[in-house]
C-alpha cells in the first residue's frame, strides 16, 4: 500500500509540474540529470494518459451498472407498484373535508386536525398565512376556530404576547385531513 500511495504521489507531482510546464524546452537542463528527467517527464505523460483512460473506463462501467440496475428495478410503495423508468402517475385528487368539521381526538392533548386544503399557505420566518384566519385578532372575522391560549406560551410556562416561537410552524402539529381511504389498516382504539 505504501509503494502504491508513493507512485501516486510522483505521478501526482510530475502530472502537476507538467501542467505548470515546469520540463518545458526553454529552462536550461545541461545537466547529468537532463536525460533522467525527460524519461521521467515521459512516464509522467504516459502515465496520466493511462490513468484517464482507466478513469473513464471505471466510470463508463459504473454509469452502465447504475443503468441497467434501474431499468431492471420497480418501486414498490403502499400505491402500488411502479416502473422507474415510467413517467409519474399524479395522484388522484383529494376531496378535502369540509371546512369547520370538527374532529375527534384519538388522544389527550392530540393536536387539532385541519378540516381545509393547506397548499398554497405560506408559512416562513416572516409570514405565517394560518394567522390571517386563526389569529386572535382575525378569527370572529374569518369565523374559523382561535389559536388555543398554550400557542403563547415558552417551555418554561412564561405567557408570551405574541405566539410562542415554538408554536409557530403548525404544521410541524397540525394536519389537515382527506375523504380517503386509508393505505394500510388500523385497528387503533383509544382507551
């Protein structure tokens, strides 16, 4: 291994000092040496030949291997099964639940699910859309439900005035909901 990383390392240099035409017919190489560093300066050249060609060929074979892999190979998910090389089936599209649905919890403390569509609301460092509808100063308006007062406060149970930042990313908690049949089944029952 030590003979293996000392080649690589003169080949490196030689490669290198030939990019920066370090053996270049201007210097002046009247020396005994002259002729042991044109052989050498010959190596080299050869030898960065023969490790692109051994590069391309490694990596030709790879992209066939990867290639051949994936023409051969179907993904299988709780959808169904489906070829790789297939263009993508959009999924079909949701019926979203009617809006001020209310519904039950499975357990204590499990967040509220959302009864309406969410694509489209932005919710960023500097905008957060579910406050314009559930807002304590937008949700008589907007007749949608209020932010639960637990939205204000820090871990340590400091009441904020404005929303804890903790709590400003809802969908991290908050879900919303679909008429669809479930993927895989579940006999879950709350006790």
């Amino acid at each position: 291994m030590k003979n293996k990383i000392l080649a690589a390392t003169i080949v490196s240099t030689f490669a290198l000092a030939l990019h920066a035409d370090f053996f270049s017919s201007g210097d002046n190489w009247n020396n005994p040496m002259s002729a042991v560093m044109d052989s050498v300066k010959d190596i080299a050249i050869e030898t960065q030949a023969v490790v692109k060609d051994v590069t391309k060929s490694a990596v030709d074979t790879a992209t066939d291997a990867v290639n051949s892999a994936a023409d051969t190979v179907d993904l299988a998910s709780l959808r169904g099964i489906h070829s790789l090389d297939d263009l993508s089936i959009p999924p079909n599209k949701n019926k979203w639940i009617k809006k001020n649905v209310e519904f039950e919890r499975n357990f204590d403390d499990q967040p509220p699910l959302i009864p309406h569509k969410t694509e489209g609301t932005k919710i960023s460092f500097t905008e957060n859309g579910c406050l314009d509808c559930h807002s304590n100063e937008n949700y008589k308006e907007e007749e949608a439900k209020k932010m639960s007062s637990t939205h204000f406060f820090t871990r340590d149970d400091v009441r904020l005035k404005q929303l804890s930042p903790r709590r400003y990313f809802c969908l991290q908690c908050h879900v919303p909901q679909v008429d669809r049949d479930a993927l895989i089944g579940n006999d879950y029952t709350n006790y």
